[in-house]
C-alpha cells in the first residue's frame, strides 16, 4: 500500500484572487476616499456677509449721515434671512443694534436710535429685502451726528436673524464713516500768556482732517500772509494786528511757517511782538479760506480757535498806623 506524500511548507491559501476581482474593490475604495472630504467641506460650509449701497460707494461722510438717505445693502452668501427679519419689530431692532460703532458710540447710537424711531412707524422706508440674501436699510435724517474722527462701524449679524442658525456670520462685515473736513489748533499757543506773545517762540499748529493744505501755502507770499489774516479777533484787534504784521514782515518765512510733507499740517511760529498789551484774555479764532484748500471746500464748523491770558495784576495795600497808605503793585 503507497500512501500518498504531503508537500512540506505554508498551507495553500482558500482561493487565488484574480485581477478581475480585485478592480471593483478598488475602485470602491477610490470613490470613498474622493467623496469623504467633500462631505466634511459640506459639514463645515459657512457663512458670509458682503456690504453694499451708499455707505461703501457714496461720499459717507459726517453730513451725508445727518441728511439721511444713506443704503446699506447686507447680501449673505451660503445662508438666508429669516422670513420676518424686516416685517418683526424686535427682530429689525435686533439687526440695527447689531451695527456697532469702534469710536465714539454716543454718536453712533443717534443713527440707531432714528432707525428705530422711523421704522415703529414707518418699517419699510428703512428696511426691506430685495429677496431671501439680501436686506436694504436706509437712513433716516439725524439730528446732531457729530465725530471728531473717522467711525468704523462693525455687523455683527445674530444667528437668530438666520435661517441657518447653525452657520454664522465668520467674518462680520464693517464701513468707515468720514468725519467732515476740519481744522484743529494745537501747540504751545494753547497756553500763552501776553508775555508769551512778546518773547515770542510759540507755536500754532493747524492740523487737517480729511483735507490738504495748497501745496505752496507757506512759500507763496499772498497764500501765506492771507493765512495769517485768518486769524482773527473781535477782543483788543489792534493788538492782534500788532501780531499779524510781525508775522508778514518778518524777514525769513521759513522760520515762521512750515508745511509737513503730507500737506496736512501748517505750523507758525510766532516771532517777537514787541508792544504787545491786553488788558483782559483775548480770544483767536481761524475761519480758514477754502482757497488756501487743495479741494477748495469751506470746513465743518466750529472754526478753532485759542485764547490768550492778559499779564495779572495785583495790588496790596498796607495801611499804618499814621493814616498814610503804600501799594505795592506787581505783575505775574
């Protein structure tokens, strides 16, 4: 009896694959590694905001706010409005409140505070969708929007008013809101005295906001002395006169004008003014021609202005015994 021999060596595997078999599981396995990041991308899609209407286009300065009339257009890309976003009160004031000023609030809060007002009467004249992306509010006329620089104003748009409240705003929106053009006056002359104005040395620096001087304002003469009679005076004028004179006659303009290199700030320098006397404080005001302007524009009002404090006098009297009185009189 022959009994058949075993081959030594790893048990022959159940079956042998063949290429054929294989290419279906392969590409299976391809689809699931195309298809599994786009779904997390669809998980994960988010919200966006884009600003439109006057307030990026327009002029959107200090006064336009006041006249009213301005549009901002909200339009949301990946997500829609709720239904009743422009027809509910309280979400309306929602919306409007979500605009929040970086600078000065108590100003801003005047604007938010006639959106309100209007819209309890009148809704539809200061908001109103243009379709299920896009809301249009339009300011109304404001009584006393004042700021004394540049206003940037955030959107920072509440889930609540979307109909995806899962999917917020990623990034919130924002516009700048120019303040008038305007003159400041700083310096040493802030604080001068009479006797300030006879030494001289002090300084007056006009700045401009929103605004360019002439580009030859300090070495043109008639722009230069026409700057000078800007400053004027209804306390003492012929005392200031004494000022202004010394100033266009002085030998070397350059030593008491100069002009930065942006064109926005004139700096003088006053020189000595000999006679120089008030008797009480006198007040300087600058009402600046707008031809000494590059946009040749008048300035938002009130026009600056400085005072200066007259020499103090005091007296002590000393009264003696023997009926004969003596003063002693002295200036500070």
């Amino acid at each position: 009896m022959h009994l058949k021999k075993e081959k030594s060596g790893f048990p022959a595997p159940p079956f042998k694959a063949s290429g054929s078999a294989l290419l279906p599981c392969l590409l299976v396995a391809l689809l699931f590694i195309f298809l599994l990041p786009c779904a997390g991308r669809a998980a994960t899609a988010t919200t966006t905001a884009t600003l439109g209407g006057t307030i990026v286009t327009g002029a959107n300065t200090e006064s336009s706010i006041n006249n009213g009339n301005e549009t901002i257009i909200i339009t949301l890309n990946g997500n829609t409005w709720v239904s009743d976003v422009a027809s509910n009160a309280a979400r309306r004031d929602l919306l409007f409140d979500s605009m929040v000023a970086a600078s000065e609030p108590e100003q801003w809060a005047k604007v938010i505070a006639a959106l309100k007002s209007k819209s309890a009467s009148d809704p539809s004249s200061v908001i109103s969708p243009a379709n299920d992306n896009t809301v249009t509010i339009t300011l109304p006329q404001v009584s006393g929007y004042n700021i004394s620089a540049d206003q940037k104003v955030t959107v920072n748009i509440p889930p609540s008013l979307l109909e995806d409240s899962g999917s917020p705003v990623s990034t919130p929106p924002s516009f700048t809101i120019k303040t008038d053009p305007q003159a400041t006056i700083t310096g040493s002359i802030t604080k001068a005295t009479e006797a300030d104005i006879v030494h001289g040395g002090k300084t007056i620096v006009i700045a401009l906001t929103n605004e360019k001087w002439a580009p030859d304002i300090a070495t043109t003469t008639s722009k230069r002395e026409q700057l000078f009679d800007c400053l004027t005076t209804t306390d003492q004028p012929a005392e200031w006169a004494k000022v202004i004179a010394a100033l266009k006659y002085a030998p070397d303009p350059g030593k008491v004008i100069s002009l930065s290199s942006d064109n926005s700030t004139v700096t003088i320098t006053l020189p000595p003014v000999n006679g120089y006397n008030i008797s009480s404080p006198q007040t300087i005001t600058l009402n600046i021609a707008p031809s000494l302007l590059q946009s040749k524009n008048a300035l938002a009002t009130p026009a600056p202005s400085f005072v200066i404090a007259p020499a103090t006098t005091t007296a002590v009297y000393d009264l003696k015994l023997n009926g004969i009185s003596t003063s002693q009189i002295s200036e500070k």
